[in-house]
C-alpha cells in the first residue's frame, strides 16, 4: 500500500519530535500522550499507562483474528552527534536505537489500517511499549494484565531499524535477537588504607580478577560453534586512591541463542565470582542479581515466510533480504511466551523483521571506504526517514492487511 502524503506528514512530524524530546526507560510520559493522542484522532479505544507509560489502542471491526502491532517509546542514555536539524534537546539522552521510527512508522500505519476498514476484518491492537532498553517493559505491559484486559491476540507483529539500505527489509530464519540476561554483581571486601594494604581486603583486586577469568567462559567453556557473548559492561569501586574500598560493583551481560546456553553461562558467571571472593579471602560473600532476563526472539517460522512473501510482492524481490541474527536483544519475545502461559503451552504466534535505516549517501561511504555505517545504539545513528519512514509504514500496513484478511487460526 502506497503511503499518501496526508498519511506521511503526520508521520514525519510526529518521528521528528520524538527525536527531539527522547525521554529514558521508565520516564515516556511524553512520547506516550502523543502516540495516544494519534491513535485516538484515529477512532481507537485508548488506554493510557499500562505497565508503566504503556500505551494501548483498540480498533474492533467486527469478526476475524486479532492482530497486535507493536513499537517502543523509550530513548537510550547516549549524548547525540549527528549534527541533524532536529537533534535532540535533551543532554545525554537520544533515540539512538530508532524507536522513534518505530512509533512513527506505527502512527502511519494506525491512519491506514483506519481508512481501509472497509477492506479488513477483525481486531487492531496497537501498543506502545515502555522500557524495552532495559527489557522490561513487555513484562510489565503483561503482568498489568494486557492480554486480559484487552485480549489475547492471534498474532503480534513489530519491526526493528537496522544498519541495512534504506529501502528495505530482512527477513531471519530461527533466531532473530539473542536472549540475554544482565547481572548485577557487589563484590564485599574490607576496606583500609592504601599503605596497610595487608589489614584490608581489597574488592578492586578481587573483581580485577572476576573481569579477566570471566574471558574464559567464552573462549574456555563454549563450544566455538555456539555463539554466546559476555560483556562487562561497567566496574565501579572507590573514590580516591589512598584508600581501599569495602565494595567493588560489576554489570554483566550474558547473551545466547539458546536457552540452555542462557543459562550455563549465567552460573558460569556466578561460580566464578563465588569462586574469585572465596580465593581473596573476602568477609563476605558477593551478591549477585539477575535483574533482567529475556528469551531469544524467534519468530514463526510459516508467519515469517508468508509475510516475507507479502512484502516481496509489495516492495519487489530485491528489496527483501536475509536477517542472519544478531546478537542484540529485545524484550518483544515475551508477548509470544506470554500467550503459551494462558493458554497451555501454545504461544502466541509473532513476527518481526528487520527496517533498513542507513540513507544511499552512507552506505556508498562505507562500501568505498570500507568502514561501518553508524550502528544502533552510536551517537551518529541516524536513520533515513525519508526513505526507512514511508517503507516502515507500508511493511506493517501490508503485514496486518494480509492477516486481518485471513480467517482465525
């Protein structure tokens, strides 16, 4: 389906002040009134502030399945440098992951999706998470009782900005996104004087020592053909340096695409933190808190190569790719896993594909120079709206269509 320009501006409008006003996980007070503004200008029942600043839309138009879109609200903690005329306003904070686009290009859809009512059957939900970046907002839009309250759908569908042409969309077979879980790690040690050391237990040697044997779960305990990814992401100890502090604090994060992998290398983790307090002699043992868990995102697979189809035969064959999986995660596959919980081990059927973002300019630059486009997640992350935005729109207009026609499964 065609975007209008009636559809498109509205769309542009809404995806430029997103990114000029990104508001952090758990903090979408803003983003979330103006995406339910649009949906109810639209004709949808609108429930504001579910699991959060979760947002709800309802579009029912008679019999048929129940169809669930879904986009994020939040924004990332990463300072912009794209030097864009609406760059965000907000220091330290960015739409660095496009989850404007996101909310934009669902807007669009929303409009589209309401006109040709004529032409579909069934029921539209229309979600706008909270808090994916810290992957929690999906469990908090369920545990508020979302498939209760407002149904559970047949199928849920969403879409993810990657550093592909502009233009396009990939489609993955299995895994799409890894599943991850994070760590929070306290090290207790005694702390002293830097010249005393032999009176004090020092957590900075301590969790030097967790850093580095944490290297050797990968390389040391995984199979090379498995991919699984630890990260220590940040390493906080003390405040000056004459003085040996009583803690040392550690962020881990485990991801794999499977859940068995998930979880040998998050005890792996926690064995060799034990382990580590345990050779240093520390007074205490070490707290370790799993404070996020999500599943690796797989996808159905016939849902997926029928809409892969589906897209084929909107945007043409060449504009279509192959996703091969990332190691990035997201939260999204909790509404398929939260679907098997009420109904006895069958899963709510989901799809997600990926949105190319990169503009022609870039990726010409990369291929002549041989560098990287600018990733999610980068302060120069700046998708191609005049291209990713009208093609976001469309893909999940032509998704829902082809599904909203189809009898309940």
């Amino acid at each position: 389906m065609d975007v209008s320009p009636d559809v498109l501006r509205p769309s542009v409008e809404l995806c430029l002040d997103l990114h000029a006003h990104p508001e952090l996980s758990g903090e979408e007070s803003r983003t979330a009134a103006r995406f339910a503004d649009h949906l109810e200008r639209q004709g949808c029942s609108v429930t504001r502030k579910v699991g959060g600043h979760g947002v709800v839309g309802v579009l029912r138009n008679g019999a048929g399945p129940t169809v669930m879109l879904r986009a994020e609200l939040d924004a990332l903690p990463v300072g912009e440098r794209t030097g864009l005329g609406y760059a965000s306003t907000v220091p330290g904070v960015m739409h660095a992951c496009g989850h404007d686009l996101h909310l934009a290009a669902l807007a669009g859809a929303t409009t589209q999706l309401a006109r040709a009512r004529g032409t579909w059957s069934g029921t539209l939900l229309v979600v706008g998470q909270p808090a994916e970046e810290t992957l929690s907002g999906a469990r908090a839009m369920l545990e508020d009782g979302l498939y209760e309250r407002f149904g559970t759908p047949d199928v849920v569908l969403a879409q993810h900005t990657a550093p592909l042409p502009a233009g396009t969309v990939a489609h993955g077979h299995g895994p799409v996104m890894a599943g991850s879980a994070t760590l929070d790690i306290v090290v207790r040690g005694r702390g002293g004087h830097a010249g005393t050391p032999h009176l004090a237990v020092d957590p900075v040697v301590t969790a030097a020592a967790v850093v580095l044997r944490l290297q050797s779960v990968v390389s040391r305990e995984t199979a090379p053909a498995e991919q699984v990814v630890l990260t220590v992401g940040s390493l906080r100890a003390g405040e000056r340096g004459n003085i040996i502090p009583d803690r040392a604090e550690l962020g881990v994060t485990v991801r794999a695409f499977s859940e068995s992998a998930l979880r040998r290398v998050t005890d792996a983790v926690e064995r060799i933190v034990r382990g580590e307090c345990a050779a240093s002699g520390c007074p205490d043992d070490p707290l370790v808190t799993v404070t996020s868990r999500s599943p690796a995102l797989v996808p159905d697979p016939d849902l997926t190569n029928a809409l892969r189809t589906v897209h084929a035969a909107g945007f043409g064959a060449g504009r279509v790719a192959h996703w091969p999986g990332a190691t990035a995660t997201e939260d999204f596959s909790w509404f398929g896993a939260h679907g098997a919980e009420l109904h006895g081990g069958n899963r709510v059927r989901t799809a997600y594909w990926m949105l190319g973002a990169t503009s022609a300019a870039q990726w010409r630059s990369a291929l002549s120079e041989g560098g990287p486009v600018p990733p999610n997640h980068s302060p120069e992350f700046a998708p191609d709206l005049r291209t990713a935005l009208p093609t976001g729109i469309t893909a999940m207009t032509d998704a829902a269509l082809h599904l909203l026609r189809e009898a309940p499964p």
